[in-house]
C-alpha cells in the first residue's frame, strides 16, 4: 500500500513553487533583486578585487580598480565617461583607461 504523503509531495512542491514567484495578487514578482550599492559596499569589492590599486590599467583582458571585463561593461550597457563613446572597446589606449579608473571610484 502506498502512502499518500509521496503521492502529494509533487503537488505541495508546485504551490510552494508559485508561492515563491507570485505575491498576494497574482502577479509575478522578480526573482532576482537589484540592490542599490552604496560607497562602504562599493569600496569593499575594490580593495578585495584590486587592493584599489589605481595605478592598473587593462591587462590580459580587465581593466581598472574593479577589474572590469569586457563581458561585463558589455551587460551593463557599456558605461562610460563623457569624453568616450559607449562602442570603444576595451582595449583602450592610457587617457581612456585613466578615465575609466576615474568612474569607478
């Protein structure tokens, strides 16, 4: 004889599920949350991924205090100061990396 706790379990698994993804009114809510970063937080990430070296420039493919890849300038809608053009690569010349540096922090 089997028991019916098995028998509900994919059951109770779909309604935590939608539990999960919908709040009281039905409408879905996102599952990924975007945090606002403040100046603590931000200065934390640089000295763990660069010690805030501002003397790095682009090497073998990251590029300044946050050590930015391309990919990720990329996806973030390839952010950049005024005096550059969001379609430069990241393989930019000094004054581009200077600035660059200087937006990061």
């Amino acid at each position: 004889m089997e028991s019916k706790g098995f028998a509900t379990l994919p059951l109770a698994a779909v309604i935590l599920l939608l539990c999960m993804v919908t709040n009281g009114s039905g409408q879905q809510t996102p599952v990924v949350k975007i945090f606002q970063l403040d100046e603590v937080c931000l200065g934390c990430m640089c000295e763990a991924v660069s010690d805030c070296n501002r003397s790095l420039r682009c090497q073998e493919g990251v590029c300044g205090l946050f050590r930015i890849t391309k990919p990720y300038w990329m996806d973030a809608n390839r952010p950049t100061v005024p005096q550059d053009q969001p379609t430069d690569e990241l393989g930019m010349d000094i004054e581009q990396q200077k600035r660059l540096t200087l937006l990061c922090v």
